[in-house]
C-alpha cells in the first residue's frame, strides 16, 4: 500500500512534507485579487469619465465667450444647462429646439420660485 502525500517534501529538512494549498483558500486569495483589479478599473473608468466632463465643460465656456457672452450669461446659460441635464453641454449652442425647451424649462423654473 502506497502512502500518497499531499505537497512539497523539504529536501533537507524533515521527512514531513509542506503542506499544500487549500483549494478554497486559493480561490478565495484569487477572488479577491480579481475584485482589486476590477475595483482599480473601475476608478480608471471614473476618472476617464471625469476628465471628459471637465474637457466639455472647458469646451462650452470656450465657445460661451467666443460667442461674447458675459459672465452672467454665461451663468444662466449653464443653468439652463443643469435643469436640462445634458451630459455634454455643447449642443445648447447650435441647437435652436434645445434652447428654445431649456429657455422653456427656465421661465417655467423662476415662475415657481418668485
């Protein structure tokens, strides 16, 4: 009957092999190194989504004073963007039915607050 050993036997140290990798715990070590990987990817992501944002938001004021929009504008033009939600807030300077509904939604937004 032949005894079989689970793991490394130690050259020159005892005669008692090293014990092996428990299976759960090697996929538990994994799982977890994988959740770190997608966790980091996710917060390059973010940070992508971020910079693009903010590279928009560059953009539209850009043009905002191209235009020769002044401050105050400016700031309304933005709300008009924010009560609008746009995600880019581009399009409100060459798209005449878009300003037109977030003119809209603005007059209807200082009728209820005034």
């Amino acid at each position: 009957m032949a005894i079989i050993t689970l793991g490394l036997e130690v050259l020159f140290g005892t005669e008692e092999p090293w014990p092996s990798i428990n299976p759960v715990i090697a996929a538990i070590v994994a799982g977890i190194f994988i959740l770190i990987a997608m966790l980091l990817l996710l917060l390059r992501y973010s940070y992508r989504l971020k910079e693009v944002k903010i590279k928009a938001a560059q953009l539209f004021l850009f043009k905002a004073k191209k235009m020769g929009l002044s401050n105050y504008q400016f700031k309304i033009l933005r709300g008009m963007v924010d009560i609008l939600t746009l995600k880019d807030p581009n399009p409100i300077l060459s798209d005449k039915t878009l300003y037109e509904k977030a003119i809209g939604s603005f007059l209807s937004y200082l009728s209820k607050t005034s």
